[in-house]
C-alpha cells in the first residue's frame, strides 16, 4: 500500500541516482564575475540591469533585500552601495552557456 504523494523506489534505483542543482537564476551573475578581471565584483553586491529593472542579483545583493525584476531605482534606495552591470549585451552570456 502506497500513501498519497509517497513515490516507492527499489534500492537499486536509490543507489544510482544523483541530483544537480543549478541556479541559473545567478548564471549572468556568475559570467560577470569570472569576467572581472579587478575581482571586485565577487565581493560586492552587484545585480544585472535589462532597461530599467534588475533581472538578477548576487547572493550579497539577495541577503541585503535586492530581488529579481525589481526596479534599479528600487534597488539603490535599499543598497546605496549596489554595483549595476549592464546586461543588454547577451553576447557574454550566450558564449558562456555553451
């Protein structure tokens, strides 16, 4: 008997299954981290700017209250000290997802 919402699995199955974790929510962040070549930025909290809003952050932006799709205005009231990088040019990130 199976209760609802359990999934049984035979031992063998267990045994041989791995789980990955992406965030791909952070991968432009991450692009321009390993691009930065003053090293600043993965110290820093930063977020990628598209037109007038944030399309994502770093984990320092996150813990300081920065979120995905808030306006940069927004964004700066709640951390003075946010580094901006413009990421209309996909270029990078296309490359760097190959």
């Amino acid at each position: 008997n199976r209760s609802p919402g359990r999934v049984s699995h035979d031992a063998k199955s267990n045994a041989e299954r791995t789980v990955i974790h992406l965030d791909v929510d952070c991968f432009y962040c991450q692009c321009e981290s390993l691009s930065d070549r003053t090293g600043k930025l993965a110290l820093s909290p930063f977020a990628i700017q598209q037109k007038h809003i944030i399309v994502t952050c770093n984990y320092i932006a996150r813990k300081l209250g920065i979120k995905k799709l808030m306006l940069k205005e927004e964004a700066l009231r709640i951390c003075s000290d946010l580094v901006i990088v413009d990421g209309s040019d996909l270029t990078l990130y296309r490359r760097e997802a190959r």
